[in-house]
C-alpha cells in the first residue's frame, strides 16, 4: 500500500511541474543568477541559518552552537569580518560539526560531555516544501529522508545549464543510464534548464515485481504531467549492464547525424559500455560521459578514452545534490569545480583531525535557503584533495575556483554503483552465511579488485575448510543479504545480479602485513 504522505507529496507535486518545466533557465539568465548568489554568499549563508537554526530549536545544530557559546550575533560578526570558510573552521574547532557516524545516527553526538540527539528528520530545511520525495541508499546506516523542493531543482538548474553551455555551442543529446528513483530528479532539474533528456535507459527493468510501486507511479505521473507542460521525459528503457550494446549505438546514432551523445551514468557500466562498442566495431569519438557515484581510474578512463569517448566527472550527493561539475582543464582524471554558490567546504587540516574525521575530510555546509537538509560542517564520509588554482576553463569565468580531485570514500567500499557499511558486512560474512553454509566468522570475505582493463571485479572468498557448498547459493543469499528491503537496496541488488558482478571463490580469505583478515579487502591492480 501506497502512504498517505507519499500520495500528498506527489499531488502537490504533480500541481507545481507543469508551470515548473514551462519556465526553463536560459544560459544568459543563469550566468546572471550565480554572480548575484556569490555577491550574496555571506547574507544568503546567514540568513538560512537564522531561519532554519537559531529559530528552530528542534535542530541539532542549535544545540551544538549553545554549546560552542556562538549566538547569532557572534556568528554574524564572525562571517562579515574574515567569509563563511573561516567562520566554518572555527565553528569546527569549537565542536560544531557531525561526522559521518553522527550524520547518519549511528553513533551519538557528545560534545564536552553533553550527549545531543540527532534524528535525520531533524535535519531537514524547514522551509523546504516537499514536492518530491528521496532518500539516501542507506548503504552506510539507516535511510537519510530528503524532501526535494521544486525551487531547489531550480537552484541547481542554474548549475547544470552553465556546465552545459561550458562545453560548446552544440548542444548535446542527453541521456541516463541509472536506475529508477533517483534519476527523476535530475531529469528534472536538466529539463529546467532547457535540455530535457531524450533517453533513459535504466539497468534494472522497471516493471520488475520486486521494484517498489513507488518507483513505477511516479515515473508514470512525471510523465504525464512533463507531457502536459509541453516538455516530455523519456520513459525508462531496461537496458541491463550485462548487454549495453543498444546504448552505445544510440550514441554511435547521434554521432552520425553530427549530434553530441551525452551520457550520465556510473564509471564500472561506462567502462563496460566503451568495452562492448570496442567489440562491436563501434566509433564512440566525440562522446561525452558524465559519470559519477564510483572513482574514475586511470584504468578505467583508459579504457573509455579507447573507444573514443570522453569521460567527464561529476561530484553529487542525495543529501546535497550536485556538488562539483567536470574541469575542461583537469590536472587529475576526476578534477571538479566546487559549486560555492551552493556549498561551503572546508577540512580538518593535520592539526584538525577527529576521531571519524581524518585531516582530507570534506566538510560540507549549506548555502542556499531551499536546500534539502540544513548541513553545517557535516561530513558524508569523502576525503579529496582542495586546493584553488587557475586552469582558465570556461567554469573558472563562472566564479568556481575551487577544485577537488582524488575523490575518495574514507569509510566504504563502492562497486558497481553500490556501497557498503563495515557493520553491514560483518552481520553477513560472520552471522548469516556462516549460520546457513557453516564455518566461522573469519571464514568469508568480499574482496574488491579492479581488473587490468578498469573493470570492478567482486570476489566473495569462501575457506575450503567450511566444505561443500553450492557456490551459486552462497552468491544468491549474499545477494539477498545486502538488498534486504522495498527501497533503493532492492534497486542496486538487482542491478548487482543484472551485471552478474558477484564471483564466489574457494579460497582462504586474504590476510594483511600485520596478519588481519579484513571484511573488504581491496587489491591493488598490477602496477599501479
């Protein structure tokens, strides 16, 4: 059965999108919408914080600057006199910040003593109207509920037409290759800004029993209500990992007519993308990727580049949304602009560092008045290198100079577009495969690798000691161990079981230099 307030959200969404699509942002009106944000970055920064902390007393935040003795006031003085970054950092030494563990309410927040209950409910803006309903994937700890307010779709609209238009006068043809749920969003907010998708191509199959209706009804409502704005959105075409030969002659279609295939989707299914039109005969030269949600290697940005396509970064979030966009002039493979009209960031620096908190932390903070959730100084478990440079693209011009690269997970392991909690891992590789297949807790391990082409490759290793098995089962509840619910975890395992990515291995588990048998023990490739 379908909630209440499911139903609610999406009436009231349903009302707003079609005045919503018929009003998209053009190139000249967002140019002039972000230099107004940046001279307003001080005042906009302050004035969410008035209004969603000082006078919200149910936020955690409000709690955390009581006892850090920062009043409005001092808070005000602070940003006026030395900007948001230096107030941030000594609001950070003060103790007012959340990391990743706290963020996701896994582990409490004490400050000098003082224990502060932390709901993700309380995070949310409170001046953000719920037009469209989203969640994290979970993956690291329970579900982080984020309520999208069409005016925040809009907010990053402005971004995403800029980068658009950084790449050149052509306009491309745009496409998704991710699966159903979280890609409504971002169909929407590239609608707005006048390149509505033409194709979505999603690797699990919509109609699956196993989906969430939720999943099939608003993707249907969107659709009805893009086609009665005038803007249609694509309906969602299964196109599994495992085959994505009709994707690459989409793109290969488009390239023939003198179009610009552009594709947004995960790095592992663009490598094996670029790998199946290699086989194919197919020239993907001129092809753009924007990717995101997995590192992009140099083995796999390799791989891609030989097809002829080229790979472009980005940087998002569920809880912040888009935070960085692809550098035209990249010193890194996974070089981005940071969107500080839309975010602040700063790092706890080698002298800074806290338990959960190593120094290349990215802190994050909010900007802007419709943001999803309030975040200030939160952390949500990256760490990258920082650093402001010059690389005269076309970004720089915006106002973006801030760069980030080496973007890392400090804290999970990501494989074919999903995540994993240590404490996920030890309840399945010591509790339930050992109680239905036999053996001891030290007796399973995953093991994440990346072959010599870029491809992911996951091995679940099994000690020949626990005896005969049927490795097929073991992989099958491993499988349903880890897609355990309706949401998003269903979504991926299937995706994981569509890509066959899993492999089970009869092997003692890997140990390391100090003789540990690790939950995820990752390989290094051969010669990197």
């Amino acid at each position: 059965m379908i909630p209440v307030r499911d139903i609610v959200v999406t009436a009231r969404f349903l009302s707003r999108l079609p005045a919503f699509l018929r009003k998209p942002v053009s190139t000249t009106e967002a140019r002039a919408i972000i230099r107004r944000r940046l001279a307003r970055r001080e005042a906009d920064f302050l004035a969410l914080l008035r209004r969603a902390v000082y006078a919200h007393p149910a936020s955690p935040y409000r709690a955390l600057l009581r006892l850090a003795g920062c009043e409005y006031g001092d808070l005000e003085r602070l940003v006026v006199q030395d900007g948001v970054e230096s107030a941030l950092r000594m609001l950070y030494r003060d103790g007012v910040y959340l990391t990743v563990e706290e963020f996701k309410g896994r582990r409490s927040v004490i400050r000098n003593g003082v224990t502060i209950p932390v709901d993700p409910w309380q995070l949310q803006n409170p001046d953000s109207a719920a037009h469209l309903s989203a969640q994290s994937s979970g993956s690291r700890g329970p579900r982080t509920p984020v309520s999208l307010d069409l005016v925040w779709v809009a907010d990053e609209a402005v971004n995403r037409g800029v980068t658009l238009a950084a790449r050149g006068d052509r306009p491309p043809r745009l496409a998704y290759w991710d699966v159903p749920g979280g890609t409504l969003y971002p169909l929407l907010a590239y609608a707005k800004c006048g390149a509505p998708p033409l194709r979505w191509f999603s690797p699990v199959d919509p109609a699956a029993p196993d989906l969430h209706p939720r999943y099939r009804w608003s993707a249907r409502a969107i659709r009805w209500a893009s086609r009665i704005a005038g803007a249609p959105l694509p309906r969602a075409e299964h196109v599994p990992v495992s085959d994505p030969l009709p994707i690459a002659r989409w793109m290969a279609s488009v390239l023939e007519t003198g179009g610009i295939p552009f594709l947004l989707t995960y790095s592992s299914p663009a490598v094996r993308l670029c790998q199946a039109a290699l086989a194919a005969g197919l020239n993907l030269r001129g092809a753009e990727l924007r990717l995101y949600g997995e590192p992009i290697t140099p083995a796999r940005l390799a791989v891609i580049r030989r097809a002829g396509a080229e790979a472009l970064p980005l940087y998002v979030a569920t809880e912040a949304g888009r935070i960085g966009d692809a550098c035209l002039a990249p010193g890194a493979s996974d070089e981005v602009h940071l969107f500080h009209d839309l975010h602040a960031l700063i790092q706890p620096g080698a002298d800074g560092s806290r338990p959960g908190l190593p120094p290349h932390a990215l802190l994050l903070s909010s900007i802007r008045s419709r943001a999803p959730l309030v975040l200030l100084n939160v952390s949500m478990g990256d760490q990258a290198v920082v650093e402001e440079r010059s690389c005269g693209c076309p970004l720089e011009d915006v106002g973006w100079t801030t760069h980030l690269h080496t973007i890392r997970s400090y804290e999970k392991l990501t494989a074919g577009g999903m995540t994993f909690l240590d404490t996920d891992l030890i309840t399945v590789l010591e509790e339930m495969l050992p109680i239905r297949f036999g053996g001891a807790p030290t007796d399973y391990q995953l093991v994440e690798e990346e072959t010599a082409d870029g491809q992911p490759r996951v091995r679940l290793l099994v000690d020949p000691r626990v005896g005969p098995l049927d490795s097929r089962a073991v992989a099958e509840a491993f499988l349903t161990a880890i897609s355990q619910g309706s949401g998003v975890e269903r979504v991926m395992g299937l995706a994981w079981r569509d890509a066959d990515l899993l492999r089970v291995e009869r092997r003692a588990p890997l140990t390391t230099s100090s003789g540990k048998i690790l939950h995820l023990h990752q390989v290094p490739r051969e010669g990197s």
